[in-house]
C-alpha cells in the first residue's frame, strides 16, 4: 500500500486530475437533483456521490487535509451503507412477493376445493 501511495504521490498532475474529476461528478450528481432528472435517494445519487468522494479521497493522497478526508470518507461509508441497505431491501421484498413453490401451490388449491 505503501507503494502504491508513493507511486501516486509522484504524479501530482494525475491526482489533480482525479481530483477534479470528482469534483465534476458531484457538480453533475446536484445538477441533476436540483433539475429533478434524478432522485435525491435514488441509487444513482448515492453513486455518483461515492464515486466523486472516492476521487477527491484519492486526490488527497498529494496534499491531505483532514478536514476535506473527513467529509469524503463519511460520504463514502454513509454512500456505502445506503446502497447496501437498498440492495438488502430489495431482496427481501422479491422473497416476499415469489411465487410460492409448486407443491405449496397444489396444496393450497386442494384445500379450497374442499
């Protein structure tokens, strides 16, 4: 990891890049929200918003702030708990709504032809 950081580090011009890069994506993200082509909870928010905080996370490896790391990483974590919570939604409601299996079904329809 150490490595990798230094590797980045030698390319301030990238990470800048990168930087601004997320900068565009939640510049884009509040666009689109604000002229209501996206939902505020949709998935689509939350991933652009993850994707722009990871960028500007990684921007930070050439000039860190703790400040500015705070925020981006809460967004990450946050951004992440959310999808994970509508992806766990979302599989609990297709158990709720499957059709239930066939002998389930022929003892339901013996039971309401007698």
């Amino acid at each position: 990891m150490k490595d990798l950081i230094s590797v980045l580090q030698g390319h301030p011009e990238t990470l800048q890049a990168i930087g601004v890069f997320g900068f565009s994506l939640y510049i884009t993200a509040f666009t689109l929200l604000q002229t209501g082509r996206i939902c505020g909870n949709s998935a689509a928010y939350t991933c652009f918003v993850v994707v722009a905080a990871s960028c500007v996370l990684i921007s930070l490896v050439s000039a860190f702030n703790l400040a500015a790391f705070l925020i981006q990483s809460s967004y990450v974590c946050i951004g992440l708990f959310g999808l994970g919570r509508r992806l766990l939604i979302h599989r609990m409601k297709q158990d709720r709504y499957r059709s239930p299996p066939l002998r389930q079904s022929f003892a339901a329809a013996m039971r309401k032809s007698h």
